[in-house]
C-alpha cells in the first residue's frame, strides 16, 4: 500500500465523523482535490437528509433549487434533450461538464423528497403552458430514476412513499436498465401500503436481503405487500403507521414468518391487535404510542427479551391525568411481565405507583426518561438504590416539577457510581445560580469513583438556555470541563422525533 492510498484511507476515516456537519464538509471541499473528492462522496451519499424551516419559503426554493440543478447536470445528454424538447429549461450551475458523478455517490433514494425539490423548483420556472405541469413534473422524475438506477452502484435505502401526484407511481423505475444490481442489496425500504401490487411483486423479486422495512397504511393493503414481506430472509426492524383504525392485521400471518429475526418494532397510531407480539420471541426494541387502545392490548403481551421501551408521545399534561389510571395500571403490571431485562425506559407518567414499579421491576436500566414533581425526590433516590446500572437520565422540569438545584444535589450523592449522563427536558427557563452549579460540580467531583459528568439541557426555545446567569453559568462549566469534571456540555433544541 502507497503513502498515498494510505493518507486517502485516514482521511476518510476521519471525515466519516463530520457526516452530519454539512457545514464542515462544504468547508473541507475546497482543501485539495483529494479532500474535496472524499467530502463529495459523504456528501451525496445522502442528500435527502437536508432540513428547513418551511415558514422561510426563498431559502426553501433556494435549497431545492440547487440541488435539482445538480443533479440535471449529471443526467445523460439524451435525458437533457428530452426535457428540452419538452420545454423543461432547469439550468446547471454551470455550463461546463460537473466534476464528479454526483449520483454515483448515492446509497440513499427518496422518491418522496425528488417530487418535493421537482414542486419547489418548479414554481420559480417558465414552464410551456402548452403541456401539462404535472406531466413536465413526471418527465423529470423519470429522467432522474433512469439516471440513480444506471449509476448507483448499490442503493442501501428507498423511501417509496406516494402521498403526491398518482402519476408518479407509474413510473417503472425498478425496470430501468441497471435497476436490479442497484437494489439488489437494499437494506431499508419505506413504502404505503396501498401501492400496486405488480410493483411489490417484481420489487420483490430484486429485494430480499431488506432489514429495515417501514409502511405507511392508506385506504388498503396491497397483496402484493404481504409477498414483499415473506419473502425477505432477514428481517429485523419493523415499523408500522396507521391512523382511523386501517385494517393493517392483513399483514400479520405475513409477519409471523420473521418470528425469530424481528428484534425492533415501532408503533404509530392505533394498530392493534397486538397479540402477534407474543411471537416475535427475539424482540428486543418496542416504540408504542400514547394509545388507549394500545395499552388494553399491551396487557396481554409477554416479551421475554425486551431491552427498551419507549412510548412515544408529545406530552399533554390534561391527557396524561385523564387517562393515567388505565394506563399506568396496564404499564404496571406490563413491566412486573416484562421489566427484568429492560436497559431502556422512555416514558412520561407522572404516576407514584408506576415509579415505585420501575424501582421494583426494572434493576437493569441504563437509559431512562421519566416525570418528577417537586415532592418526589424520595422516589427518585429509591429508584437510584434500586438501579445501580443506570448511566444516563433525562428528566423534564416545568411548572411545579422537579427544581433543578435539589435535582443536582440528589444526582451527586446518590445516583449510582455508574452514572455519568444528565439531561434535563425544560419547559421553563432555568433558575440555576452560579453558586449552584459551582457546588454539584464540586460535589460530583469527589464522587468515588470519578466519573467525568456529561450535562445536556434540552428546551423548547434555545433562549432558555442557563439563563437568567448564563453568562456566569457558562464560566463555571468551562473550569469544570479544564479540570475534568466535566466530560460534555450542551444546550439543545427539543426534537419531537427524539
């Protein structure tokens, strides 16, 4: 091996870590060529994964707009010609040939986001009145599916959702030339349910090797779903969204098949019945929504190797007082079946009982989220003696909830010597003194063993910060961390999705 090939090996290494700083990776672009050729590649190997604020509509465009005309100019000049001859005039950023095959680079294809960037362009473009707009739209979906199945090498995930124009659903992408080696190894797949069943009946004879499957379900399931699912020999993430009570059960003898394979399984929306679960006897991972309807099924359900529940919701106090008895009586009795060998909790209840029943069934969790009032700290040390493997807690503050000085205070003499991780959810702004601060950090440091602390505030409004002493705060955290106290420190905004 060169010097040169090695230095291109490190460098790749190295740059695999700014795969989510765009910003860093747009900067490294212009370094060298062998810098901008491996920045490239972690680039466009997702361009899909891009976010804005869909309130700010010029940058919206701007961004769509620029990645639509890139990607134009990777198209083969009969693809150009067409949409010229059709009078479909996207320009390119520039009129020489690009530099690199930016579609070549691609492992991840979102039909759904190329519809989105096609309407967002479109609607700064002069389009021939004479043709029909969405078919213009359809002529350049085609063209760029022609181009990612003849040059991507091997797509790793396809997100095939169809909530837009009908038309585009008809186009055969999956028989364009290249298309069978670059599915052939797709590894994830997000698709509607009530897609036509030719398409799921020739895709599945491509892809087979599909570990991450996620499905939408519409008015109806396709029959031709139900074989793309059986016939998959290594399934092993499953998520499935359903509103108004749609009849997904059609899948289920289709799921029983990957009974021993399935290990994680998200739930959105009403989907029941559960009772299928009770097969799946390596699940590991289960994600259930805040559901009534859930829950009475859930009580059912054994799961002998389940490592991490999470029940996802916006939290809604008024909802969680109406319906907590119910609930957290089901969850009670669900974690006395289930809770021995769970690592993770994810949950919002602000019930006694359902936390004095984590301390007594769940003595092995490392990561858990969880609801404290004021008046609750007793809870929160027994829990603490209770679970001596726990690692990391996010908890959420706000209104008459836990105040963040006793909060620090029980975490540095109580939490168990494994501990390491504190997040705190905000709902409100931070009363934190510097004194305040200045004493946990003091405390936690002669802890026995020393472990270096990782500090996250998480807010809805970035402003809340540590103010109303941010400043001061902020001085008294960067001591910490030079002295090894503190191992991170940051503020974030909340994510629903987290």
């Amino acid at each position: 091996m060169t010097c040169q090939q090695l230095s291109a090996k490190c460098l790749n290494n190295i740059l695999e870590y700014f795969e989510n700083d765009k910003i860093s990776l747009h900067s490294y672009l212009l370094v060298n060529h062998l810098w901008c050729q491996t920045s490239v590649r972690i680039l466009w190997r997702n361009i899909w994964g891009f976010r804005y604020n869909v309130l700010s509509k010029p940058y919206k465009t701007h961004v769509s707009s620029a990645i639509l005309s890139t990607l134009i100019a990777c198209l083969p000049d009969e693809s150009r010609d067409l949409l010229y001859t059709n009078g479909i005039f996207i320009p390119t950023p520039t009129s020489k040939p690009p530099l690199f095959n930016y579609l070549s680079f691609s492992e991840v294809l979102s039909i759904r986001r190329i519809n989105q960037i096609i309407d967002d362009s479109f609607k700064n473009q002069q389009i021939d009145t004479s043709r029909s707009l969405n078919y213009n739209k359809y002529l350049v979906s085609q063209e760029l599916l022609k181009a990612f199945m003849n040059h991507v090498s091997s797509l790793k995930s396809l997100d095939y959702g169809l909530e837009f124009l009908e038309k585009v659903q008809k186009i055969p992408f999956i028989y364009f030339p290249g298309a069978k080696d670059c599915l052939t190894d797709l590894s994830l797949f997000i698709c509607d349910s009530d897609i036509g069943s030719e398409f799921f009946y020739q895709f599945s004879q491509i892809c087979r090797n599909i570990r991450t499957l996620s499905i939408i379900f519409r008015s109806n399931v396709s029959r031709g779903l139900k074989e793309l699912i059986s016939l998959q020999r290594n399934l092993e993430h499953l998520e499935l969204s359903a509103s108004n009570n749609q009849a997904w059960t059609d899948i289920i003898p289709a799921l029983e098949k990957h009974s021993n394979t399935l290990t994680k399984l998200n739930l959105h929306g009403d989907i029941i019945p559960l009772s299928f679960l009770n097969l799946l006897i390596n699940l590991q991972e289960l994600v259930i929504p805040n559901s009534s309807q859930i829950f009475n099924e859930l009580q059912h359900v054994t799961i002998p190797k389940l490592r991490s529940l999470r029940i996802s919701t916006f939290f809604d106090p008024a909802y969680i007082i109406f319906s907590e008895c119910m609930r957290d009586e089901i969850l009670v009795k669900f974690l006395e079946n289930n809770g021995k060998h769970l690592n993770e909790l994810y949950i919002d209840s602000i019930n006694k009982s359902l936390k004095l029943s984590i301390a007594r069934f769940c003595p092995n969790l490392k990561n858990l989220y969880i609801i404290f009032k004021n008046n609750e700290l007793d809870l929160l040390k027994t829990i603490f003696y209770n679970c001596q493997h726990l690692e990391s807690i996010k908890i959420w503050r706000g209104g008459n909830y836990i105040n963040e000085k006793e909060l620090l205070e029980v975490f540095a003499k109580h939490s168990p010597k494994s501990f390491h991780e504190l997040k705190i959810h905000n709902r409100v702004q931070s009363e934190l003194l510097p004194g305040d601060l200045r004493s946990f950090f003091i405390s936690w440091g002669n802890r026995i063993p020393q472990k270096p602390l990782t500090l996250i505030i998480e807010n809805y409004d970035y402003d809340y910060g540590l103010d109303v002493n941010e400043e001061n705060n902020i001085k008294v955290i960067e001591k910490f961390k030079t002295l090894g106290v503190i191992k991170k420190f940051r503020i974030e905004k909340f994510d629903e999705k987290d």
